[in-house]
C-alpha cells in the first residue's frame, strides 16, 4: 500500500516541522510520501521550505525529481522535494498560486496524484497535529478489514494527551451544528457513542482510498475553510463508505493556523465569519427545510460574543449570518 499523505499549510513552519517528525517516525509496513500545500504567499512558501530543509537537508527543484507520473497543477507555483532523515520518505512542498481555502489546498494535490495508480490511499492531516506511530497504519487496517474506504483517527487533546477531541462529527440537526463524539472524555473510557452513528471524520485526520475518492469525488470548495469535512464524510456514509479507526491516534494542537480557539474571545474574526457562514450554506445544500430554524439558531452567536465582550467576533458573525443567507461561498471577497 502507498498512501500519500497531503498537508494544508499557512505559514507556520514550526507546526510542519513538529507534524514531520511525527511522520517520520510512523511504523507499518506502509510506504507513503509527504505532500504539503503553502496557502500564505511567497514569504511563507520560503519559511517553510527552509524550515524543511533544515529538518531533511538539501531539497531539489521539482523538475529534477517529479513527483512520479503526475504532471504540474496549475495551482501549484513551484515545488520542491525533500527527504525525510529516518523514513526516508519523500516530502514535497509546493507554493499555492493563491490562497486556495482547505478544501482547494487538498484537491490541488488529489487532482495531481490521482493520475498516478501507485497512490492507494490519500491521508489529510492537520499541519498542528503529531501523530502516533500506528496512526496511518490503523487508519489503513480498518478500512481493509470492513471493506470501507474513508476512515478517521481519534483526535487528541496535544496538551492532554488522554483526553479526547472527537472521535468524529455527528450532525445535529436540531441544533443546526456538528458535535464532537466522546468530546473531553478520557481515552481509557469505555467508547460511548456506537460506530454508525459517526456522520463525518474530523478533518483533522481522514483517509481515504483510491476507489473511495472514485466514488464520492473531491472535498467541496465552496466552504473554504470548516464544513467540506462534514460534508465529504456524509457523502461517504451516504455510500455505505465510512467507518472509524479507534486504533488511530493523532494530537492536534488546535487553531493554531487560523485561531479557531476554545475561548469565544479569542477566536479569530475569520474563523467566526466562516463559521457563521458554512452552517447556513450546509444547510441549504444538505436540508434546506431546516434553513428558517438554523438562520434563528445562528443569531445567538453574535449575542455569545457581546456576552464574552468581543464585539469584533459579534460583528464577524452577524456577516457570516448576512452572507450565508445570501448564498455567498468561497474565499470571502475581503479575505487576501
């Protein structure tokens, strides 16, 4: 099995190199490669290619070792690849033309590597996460095993390390919002929330096979950033595709490329704004029904940031709201 890993950056170079030395240390019998995607402009593209190289030594222009049988994206500026010390695993790092959003990051590498029949499998991975050992290898067993194609790793919390994230999404329609299963739960608990009752993995970790992305297609770009995982893995669910690898471990650092952090105050107005804005936009592609429900579920979000006494993120919301309603989708217009 070859599972090319893929890696949506945003100029933080020190969570890459943290995430690679993970990686580097994977165990299995599984070959893989690292594909990373610089969404945050020629500067970061240069710091973080210079903090790989520091990790792996010399690199090489992308012309002089291509990445097997797949051509140049369009949406890829330069690349270079790398090598990692103890794996020995190629890493290549690639400059986006512009920032393509999550959703775009990943599908700049899908498109490319589809096209050669070595990859089996495609593993998205969080840039701040590090994960365990057997992560991709559990991953890659219990797809096999149930004869599934998309599976997600349990997250865990970085800081905390035996204590859960998520084990995966569950839409809750009444509530207008995905829930983390087993959320702040000890990992040595007994696993309360059943298999089937999973709807999405976490994007934070999720892999998928070849025949799985044959079936369901690429991650939704419309969302930007929060949601296209939710949706990808209800399209996988939807096919009788999905299933969960509670073997796999990945600990996630969380927000530190967007500042979607835990504190209401100290979210990023960006990561509110999409937020506020993918639920509707969900909606109204998922179940439109429920559409006049979530708008009024939604309009307390700007009233939780006025409690907290961050007017920037209330403000933030309301536009997210404003924009949801109208349909709008992609990167915002005000977002360089």
């Amino acid at each position: 099995m070859a599972t090319a890993v893929i890696i949506v950056s945003y100029g933080r170079p020190d969570d890459i190199v943290d995430c690679l030395r993970a990686i580097d240390q994977l165990q299995g019998e599984n070959e893989f490669a690292v594909f990373i995607v610089e969404n945050g402009g020629p500067a970061a593209y240069e710091s973080i290619s210079r903090a790989v190289f520091e990790l792996c030594g010399a690199g090489v222009d992308e012309s002089a070792a291509a990445v097997g049988k797949a051509p140049r994206s369009p949406r890829h500026l330069h690349c270079h690849a790398f090598t990692l010390p103890s794996s020995g695993a190629g890493v290549h790092v690639a400059e986006a033309n512009e920032n393509l959003g999550y959703a775009g990051g990943v599908n700049s590498w899908l498109e490319r590597l589809f096209r050669d029949a070595r990859w089996d499998g495609f593993w998205i991975l969080n840039p701040d996460t590090t994960p365990e050992p057997m992560a991709l290898a559990a991953l890659i067993d219990v797809c096999a095993q149930s004869n599934r194609g998309m599976a997600g790793s349990v997250i865990l919390n970085y800081r905390n390390r035996d204590r859960i994230a998520t084990r995966g999404l569950r839409w809750r329609r009444w509530r207008a919002r995905a829930v983390c299963m087993d959320h702040g739960r000890a990992l040595s608990d007994p696993i309360l929330d059943p298999l089937d009752e999973i709807d999405a993995p976490s994007g934070t970790s999720i892999y998928v096979t070849r025949s799985c992305l044959q079936t369901i297609g690429l991650m939704n770009e419309d969302y930007f950033l929060y949601f296209e995982d939710l949706e990808w893995g209800m399209r996988a669910k939807a096919a009788g595709l999905l299933c969960r690898a509670d073997g796999s471990f990945v600990p996630h650092k969380y927000g530190s490329t967007l500042g979607s952090a835990s504190r209401r105050a100290d979210r990023s107005p960006l990561s509110v704004y999409l937020d506020a804005r993918n639920t509707l936009l969900f909606i109204k592609n998922n179940d439109s029904g429920l559409l006049a429900w979530a708008i009024a579920c939604s309009l307390m979000k700007p009233l939780e940031f006025c409690a907290v006494g961050s007017i920037q993120n209330a403000r933030a919301a309301l536009s997210g709201i404003v924009a949801g309603v109208k349909g709008e989708c992609g990167k915002p217009k005000w977002h360089e």
